[in-house]
C-alpha cells in the first residue's frame, strides 16, 4: 500500500522524544506498508466521519490518524487520546 505523510503529523512526529514510542510508530508504519488493504492491517478502527474514509490505529494512549485518498493512506494525524478526537477527522 502507497502511504504519505502530511505536514501535520510530521510536526507532530517530531515533537516526540520517547524512542520506545517512535519504534512503535515506525513498526506500524512499515506493517502498513506491507498491507495490500486497509483492512489487512490488524488493530486498525473506522472513524465516524462525514466522509466515511478515516482510520485510527491505536499505539499505547496515542492515536494515529490515517486518511484513505483513492488507494494511499494518508498518516494525517498522531497525538495523545486526550487530544486525537478534538482534532481528527
């Protein structure tokens, strides 16, 4: 599967310093890499939105936030739970 990256959570990546939590980030990123579909991929969740193409995987109290665009998922979004359903979808 085709994966991007959006400006928002590239901000947001950056700001984490816990390395434990960013191999996790990294191992998820390259499962989903692997995955010929959406659904392939174990532990992901639909998201109620109007558009019906949102995502989330939860990572220990962090969310990340996948958006389907034709057949690329787009990482749009990663923050803390408290935070994730303010902000996504």
């Amino acid at each position: 599967m085709q994966i991007s990256f959006s400006t928002r959570f590239r901000r947001n990546i950056r700001r984490i310093q816990d390395p434990d939590l960013r191999r996790r980030i990294e191992r998820a990123i390259t499962t989903l890499q692997a995955a010929q579909t959406i659904t392939d991929f174990t532990g992901i969740r639909k998201v109620r939105s109007a558009s019906g193409r949102c995502y989330r995987i939860r990572i220990g109290e962090y969310r990340l936030g996948i958006t389907m665009q034709d057949n690329v998922a787009v990482l749009d979004h990663f923050a803390h739970r408290s935070i994730f359903y303010r902000h996504f979808p």
